[in-house]
C-alpha cells in the first residue's frame, strides 16, 4: 500500500488523458505512494508543472489539417503504417527501460499499448483505463474506404490484443443509458471478463463547490446574463481553427451573454489574454470546475472528459466535435441521443445557428429535466474511488 510504486504511461494528445490520471496520481501520492510519470506533446508539457518525476516519451500521434480536421491521407503518407510501427517500437523501449530504471509494484496505462506491452514482458501488474475500445478510421472518399476497413481490422486485432494483455480495463463512463463512449465500446467478448465500467474520474464534484450565486461573485460574473463557459480542449492544431472561428461570434452575442472562454493553453496560465466587455479569452484556468458549476450553458469539444462532467453538473452543451474525429463524432452523437446536447459543425457555424441552438439550450424546460435526471444518475458513480480501489488491489 503506502510506500508502494505506480508507473503511469499516460497518452499525450491533449489534456483529457493526463487531466483524469493526474487526480489518481495526486490521491496515491498524499496516501504515501512513490509515483513515476511517462507522456508527451502536450500533455508533458502541463505534467511539467507538477510535483511528480516524469520523463518525455517518444511521442505518436496523426496529421491535421489547417482547419484542425484529421487528415486521414497525410497520415497514411506521414508517419505512414511503417514509420508509426517504429514510432512504437521507440515508444515501448523507453517504456520498458523507464520501468526497469523504477521497477513499479503496478503499472497504469491510459490508452498507451507500449505500456502495456512493457508491463507484460517485465511480469508487472497492469491496469488500463480506455474510453475507445472500437477504434474507426476517418475517411470521407470512397477511394480510401477499402483502406480503412483494412487498417480498422489490423489496429483493433493489433492494438486490442495488446490492451487484452492488461490485469485490468477500466472504462471512465456512466452505465448505459447514460455512457456516452456507447458506438466505440464494443468490446471483443474474449476480452469482456478483464473490463470493469468505473464510471468518468474527476476529483471536483458539484457538492464540493459553493452555490451558484456564490461562485459568480467569486469569478467576477454578473447574475445580469446567462454565463457561457467555452473551454476549448484538444491538441493545439485542432483547437485554435475552432478558437478563430468562435471569437467573432462570441463579441457578437456577448451583449446578451456573459462569455468566458478558455483557449487550452497552459503556457498562459491565469492571464486573461483578450477582453471585450462581455466577452473574455482566457490562456489556461485553473477555475474549471468553478466555471462549470456557475455557467448556465457550456460550449465545447466533444472530448469524453468534458461532456462526462456536463452530464454530473447538469449544464446543456453545445457540441462542436473536432472535424472528422471519428470518436468525437460519436460522443456528440451521443449527447444528441440522449437528449442533453445540441450538436452544431465546425465548417456551418454562423452567427444565427449558434444564437438559435444557445437560445433553446438556455430555455427548454425538457431539457433542463432531462439534465437533471441525468445528474442524479452520475452522482452515483464514482470513478476516482473505484480506480484507486482496483490500483490499491495490486498494491
């Protein structure tokens, strides 16, 4: 138990991987645990300002295009199936010498198959936390479709043979029929005994918070307006289009709405970085959850962390996936189903599409009871515990 090691091997794209394991990390830590980091891209560069050792793992990822869409065919070209292998390769011999330089009691992977391999080959328990067993290539060209069935095939038997591999997969999202990761959990039934549905992790409930009124007076926000909070998550490429595209919309309606928007960019920590009155652009806040408890409406991505908090808080969402993101697609689609969302595209945002969808996510009484009784359903799990449960089983 206390005093034991835990070996984190954390996916770098963006923040939503790194920001649910940094509160099992910070929980195993005050308990007496001896904790060891391994990420990249961005995700390390926010791991760098905490307290925990970490070192830069070689890093994976796909192309994007100017507008922050997956870009299918340049990644085929760039890494291409040959150099993303070797990509792999380096990955897992870091993370096989990283772990016999720590020598961990047990390993944590999320998302990362080249932990989990390394875990196995030095005989070193292993959990894995996913939200995306189904993995589905984005195409759009008939040209390319054959293609991607075949690359479908070959990285579900690849790299779900190698997450099989885990003593453990833990799945952060709600029972049905709330899970909101629903099209990309179809999970191989060989696989189905090692899988356990925990529940999203976040370490900040509602009930942790003051009230409402409470947290606007102490963000500096009015009761005048309704409060949109826009925090903008993703790997930079993919978020600044959106960011752009936004913005002269936001000063638009920032006569009628109070707006905060945050830009994902933990270099700009706390900086207000633009301010039009109504209408503010912050860097990075370490006022999330404050935030999100006060808004009335949240405006997004559609990352699996992001609308697994809307849905606990009760706030409706207007829902802009990352183009041609094929598991940000299905989230929103999700959200849509359920009836708590409202779904708009990148590349068709306007001025009077977005008005009319924040209208209505603002006044709909169906919705707001629908929100609520999602609330309640979610206020039931808890995922963080549950986590710490199953990594502490290991100990």
């Amino acid at each position: 138990m206390g005093g034991s090691k835990v070996y984190f091997g954390i996916c770098g794209i963006g923040y939503g991987h790194i920001g649910r394991c940094l509160p099992i990390a910070d929980s195993l830590a005050r308990d007496g645990f001896d904790i060891f980091v391994s990420t990249y891209g961005e995700a390390f560069k926010f791991l760098e300002r905490c307290k925990f050792r970490c070192r830069a793992a070689p890093p994976m990822g796909f192309q994007v295009k100017p507008d922050g869409s997956v870009d299918f065919k340049l990644t085929m070209v760039n890494p291409g199936p040959f150099l993303a292998f070797v990509k792999f390769v380096k990955q897992l011999g870091f993370e096989y010498a990283m772990m016999q330089l720590f020598q961990p009691d047990v390993v944590v992977s999320d998302t990362r198959a080249s932990t989990v391999l390394s875990s196995r080959i030095l005989d070193i328990p292993c959990i894995t936390i996913l939200n995306q067993f189904k993995i589905v290539t984005p195409v759009k060209r008939p040209i390319f479709k054959k293609l991607a069935i075949l690359l479908d095939t070959g990285s579900i038997a690849f790299i779900g043979a190698i997450w099989s591999l885990s003593d453990l997969i833990l799945i952060p999202d709600y029972p049905y029929p709330y899970t909101i990761s629903l099209g990309n959990l179809e999970i191989p039934e060989i696989y189905a005994d090692s899988v356990k549905l925990v529940g999203p992790i976040m370490d900040v409930k509602p009930d942790d918070l003051p009230g409402v009124e409470e947290l606007r007076d102490i963000l500096g926000v009015g009761l005048c307006k309704p409060l949109i909070f826009a925090p903008i998550s993703g790997p930079r490429k993919e978020r600044l289009p959106l960011v752009e595209r936004l913005k002269p919309i936001f000063m638009k309606l920032s006569g009628y709405y109070d707006i905060v928007m945050c830009i994902g960019d933990s270099e700009y920590s706390g900086r207000l970085l633009e301010d039009y009155g109504g209408f503010k652009v912050y860097g990075w806040t370490d006022k999330y959850y404050e935030y999100l408890k006060a808004c009335d409406i949240l405006v997004c991505r559609a990352g699996h962390g992001t609308l697994s908090k809307a849905i606990l808080y009760g706030k409706p969402s207007l829902i802009i996936p990352t183009p041609n993101h094929t598991e940000q697609m299905g989230n929103a689609r999700r959200m849509e189903e359920m009836g708590l969302s409202v779904v708009l595209a990148q590349e068709l945002l306007d001025i009077d599409k977005v008005a009319s969808a924040l209208r209505y996510l603002y006044k709909d009484k169906g919705l707001e009871e629908r929100l609520s009784e999602a609330s309640k359903f979610a206020s039931m799990y808890d995922g963080l515990k549950a986590t710490l449960e199953c990594i502490k089983h290991f100990t």
